[in-house]
C-alpha cells in the first residue's frame, strides 16, 4: 500500500471505528473518587484515556473522500412496517407471541473481562460481583492487549517504528503500565482460577501479531497439558482495524485475503492442541453498523465494505467475529456529540435505529456472506465514542446509553446465528465504559450505568432457556431522525422461559406512559414479582444506577416512559 494510501485510510478509520478497548482510568473524562491503598481498587492508564480519533478531524478534509464508498446495494435493507401495530386510540399495548419459540445456546450472554487494567482476578469483593452478573462468557487476554500478548511472561510487548501511529504508541504506554502494576504479569492459569470462580467459560483470543506459531503452539500445548485449554478460540483481533492505521500493521494486516490464510496457518498448526469440540472464529469487519450518514444517506466505507464482501464461508472455522460501537457523530450527524445533552431528544431516535434495525441488517448481512456459521459478538457496547480527549461532558453515561445498550441485547436476541455476546466491559475504575466504581462513603463498589440490566439478561437468556420475541401491539414504529433507511419499534419484549420459570423483559423507548394488561400473559398467571428501572435520557449515570422499583402485582400494569422491566414468574 503506498504512503498516500496509507494516509487516505488513516483518514477513513478516523471517521469509521469506534471506541473498543480502552478507556479504563477512574476517572475516564469525569472526576471519581479514588480507592484508598489499603482497598482492592482499580488502578488507572497512563496518559489522557487516548481514544479513537474524532469523526470531525477527518470530515474536514478533502482527502476523506478517498475513503467514501457509494451507498451499498448489496445490503438488505430490515423490513419496516407501513402501519404502526395498533390496538385502539391510547397507550395501551398488548403482547402476543411472534413466531416460533427457540432454545437458546446455554452459554450466550457474556462480559469482557479485561484483568491488566486493574487488580482483579485475586479481588474476592470483584469476583463476588462478577459471579452475581453471571456472564456465560469471559475474553482473555482481552482485544488489543491479545495481539501483544505473550504467554511467558503475562506482559504485552508493543513494537514500535517513528512512523507507529498515535493508538500503537499509546499501547506503549498501557504495556509500561501494565508492567508496573503486574510485575510478574497475568497468566492464563490466572484467569482460568477467576473464570471458575466466577462460573463463566473463557473465550481466547490467539495472537498471530506478534507472536509466532511456534510460539502460540508452545502455549497451547502447555495450557493443554495443564487442562485449562478453552473450547473458543478467535483468530487474532481487528485485524481489519491495522491499529488505526499504522503503516507497519497495515503492511501486515493489508486485506482480508492475506488475514485470512495467516488465520488459517496457525490454526492449522494448533488444531492438535485443541480440545473437544473446539470452534475457531475469524474476523468481520461489521460495515454495515458502521456506515457514516450523510444528508440521509448511508454511506460505507470503502475498506470495510470490502473486508466483508471479501469474506467466504471455509469449512476450517466456524464462527465469526464482529464488534459494535457507537458514535453520535458517525450516526446522528458530525457536531452532535459535543452538543449533548442538550440536543438529546433529536440525537436518539438516530442512535435507536442504529442500535435495532441498523444492527439487525449487520448481522443479516455477515450471515448470508458466512452461511451456517456462528456469529461471536465479542465486544459491543450502548455507549458512543468520546474521541480522542475525553473531555468531563463526553465522559458522561448518559440514560439514553442505557436504553441503546438494552435495545442492543433484544437486537443480538432476534438472530438466531448469534451464539455469543460479551458487553464491552466489566471494570471497576468507575470509568465511562466501566460497570462499577469506588464508593468512599461505603468503602466498596457499587454499580454504574447498565449494570443492572445487564444482570437482567445474563439471568434471563443463560442457563438453557428458550427464547420467544413477543410482537407488541400498540407498538409505533419509529423512524430514525436522521434517515428513512432505519427505524425501531418503540416498545420491544422479550420472553424466557425454562420449565415453569418465566421472564419477560420490556423496553418502553418512547416518552409516553403504556399500560399492559397482565392477564393474557403466561395462561392468566400474574408474575410473582415487577421491577421497573427508569432511566431518563439526559440523566448522569457515571456514578450510579437507576433506582430499581418494585411494582405490586395486579392485572394491570404501567410501563413508565423510559423505562425497562422485568417481570418474573418463579
């Protein structure tokens, strides 16, 4: 790829890629308070919480253009219904089953659990939180740090040229970091211990940047020998990403062709280390969800457009790797992010859309590229990329993340393809894509942002359940407020069962009351228990959850403005 290519895809990934690995400090563009020395706490990052760069920078340039594909035409386009789903004048809704019930994958629902950043995986307090989360699934050693990894030592080694771009120098940093708070490293044995504690199975991702397969042999023939090998290996990480365009990992990374039979040759060295019943993952790189509007056109970029149009089913793997981020600009329109709160209202209908039929069409898409083969979600999250300084306004996790993240699972749920999910990420530095932070009045942790709901859907769809989506008449579909091409319904539910247990989940995205009459549901028996969590959109979250309230059963039930509840037959 020549220098002017280079730059003309630095350019691109400016505007296209999302925030996925780091914003791991306490603080992370907000002030928090730290935890004592004598406390299990979490430490923070060097520098100032780099991010990936801001979609402004490079829609102020010319050479962006370079980058711009034509709108897609080989994207199918979710279904919108021409009439809302109405019972009769007024807000009331009722629900009623929508196609076939399915059984869900018993592991499904997971989190990235990263333990360089903090001190983890010996924390007793941290692993009594994770367990109560109950993710199905764990990542080691995490995205990024996973192709820096080596093995021997626990550490990440990041090569570096005077050409490496900002996102490579600042792994620099987080691997001096990273030495300087684990010293002796973070070994998969480790990991494993916290994993069982925890009771979630590990997914691992294999280094193939910079390490060699020797080298990944020795490792996998050792955690082999030991018994702790896991049954779920990805190929390497966001290769399609070549660490935000450098040009010595993208002379490495060039296409999907070239990743591709890298992939293969060290999974073809590994496979007589693998346990029984492994499955391999490779990489997509998931345009669809990351196309940029313009005037109310959905425009792809180039270089992952033709990543994934690249992509062939091959019978040596069988799974497929995508991950989903969020960013005001890239889907509301360049400005709006440093507009927030204030233009909130305008902003979510946009992020909305994205977050249900925009995601939807993705995972259409990757499906019918890969027939028959799984799709790993292994990292997303409801919440938008700050840029590159987080700043204290950008670092806020505002209600409105909360209902993109909710609106994200039901999404994730409506593919049976999906098999695995793993919500980017379960920190405890109190950060914006942490799930926890330090509180100095109790001397502990307490959650923040989505926690709670998340906990929500690791409870319902883990475990061997079976999934029904319930279709909600009264249910207006809304179109996004930046373009025809994506819409979302504004009351979503969902319904888990197993034996006679039961949990429905309803999300109410609109800012209107909705009442539910409960006596058709579950052949006339009421739930044994209503909790409602109401999260407003322009309300700080950064420190806190919205209060969980408990409602008394009855036939009837009301469905606050933006709000989700759970309702409970046990």
């Amino acid at each position: 790829m020549s220098r002017y290519g280079i730059r003309c895809f630095s350019l691109f990934l400016a505007l296209v890629i999302m925030n996925a690995v780091i914003c791991f400090s306490p603080g992370c563009g907000r002030s928090a308070t730290t935890a004592p020395d004598n406390t299990e706490q979490s430490a923070s990052v060097p520098s100032s919480d780099i991010q990936r760069a801001p979609i402004e920078e490079a829609t102020s340039s010319g050479d962006a253009e370079q980058s711009v594909a034509t709108p897609s035409s080989d994207i199918q386009r979710a279904p919108i219904d021409e009439e809302d789903s109405q019972l009769e004048p007024g807000n009331t809704i009722k629900l009623i089953s929508m196609g076939e019930e399915r059984t869900l994958p018993r592991r499904l629902l997971g989190l990235q659990v990263v333990p360089f950043y903090e001190r983890l995986t010996d924390s007793q307090v941290k692993r009594s939180i994770a367990r109560d989360m109950a993710p199905a699934f764990i990542r080691f050693p995490g995205g990024t740090v996973g192709n820096y990894y080596n093995w021997r030592t626990g550490l990440l080694e990041v090569p570096a040229e005077n050409d490496s771009s900002a996102y490579t120098l600042y792994f620099v940093e987080v691997a001096d970091f990273i030495r300087g708070l684990h010293p002796q490293g973070i070994s998969i044995e480790q990991y494993h211990e916290f994993s069982e504690a925890i009771g979630a199975e590990i997914v691992l991702v294999a280094n193939l940047e910079t390490s060699t397969i020797p080298e990944q042999v020795a490792w996998f023939e050792h955690m082999k020998q030991d018994g702790i090998i896991p049954r779920r290996i990805e190929l390497g990480n966001e290769f399609w990403v070549a660490m935000l365009g450098d040009p010595n990992v993208l002379e490495q990374w060039p296409d999907v062709t070239t990743a591709m039979r890298v992939m293969k040759d060290y999974r073809d060295a590994l496979l007589p280390y693998f346990a029984e019943d492994t499955l391999v993952a490779i990489q997509a790189a998931g345009s669809r969800f990351f196309e940029n509007n313009l005037d109310g056109e959905l425009i792809p970029m180039t270089h992952l457009k033709d990543w994934d149009a690249s992509l062939s089913s091959k019978s040596w793997f069988d799974a497929v790797t995508l991950h989903f981020y969020l960013d005001v600009d890239r889907v509301a329109g360049p400005g709006e992010r440093a507009n927030l709160p204030q233009n909130i209202e305008e902003v979510f209908p946009a992020m909305m859309a994205r977050c249900d039929s925009g995601l939807e069409e993705t995972l259409n898409y990757i499906e019918k590229r890969l027939p028959g083969k799984e799709i790993w979600i292994t990292e997303w999250s409801g919440k938008s990329g700050p840029g590159v300084l987080v700043s204290q306004k950008e670092g806020v996790i505002y209600g409105m993340n909360l209902h993109l993240t909710t609106r994200m699972v039901m999404a994730m749920l409506r593919n049976e393809s999906v098999t695995l999910a793993l919500y980017h990420m379960l920190n405890f530095s109190g950060g914006t894509m942490s799930l926890y932070a330090y509180d100095s009045e109790s001397g502990g942790y307490v959650p923040i942002g989505p926690a709670t709901i998340l906990t929500w859907f690791n409870h319902a769809a883990n475990g061997g359940v079976t999934y029904q989506r319930l279709k909600v008449e009264g249910a207006k579909r809304i179109t996004s407020s930046t373009t025809a091409l994506e819409s979302y319904y504004d009351i979503e539910a969902a319904l888990f069962k197993k034996g006679e247990k039961a949990t429905i989940i309803i999300h109410n995205a609109s800012a209107a009351n909705k009442n539910l009459e409960l006596s058709h549901l579950m052949e006339g028996r009421l739930p044994t228990k209503i909790e409602v969590v109401i999260a407003n959109l322009d309300e700080d979250y950064s420190g806190s959850i919205p209060a969980v309230q408990t409602v008394t059963t009855g036939n009837n039930l009301e469905l606050p403005p933006y709000s989700v509840t759970r309702l409970l037959w046990e």
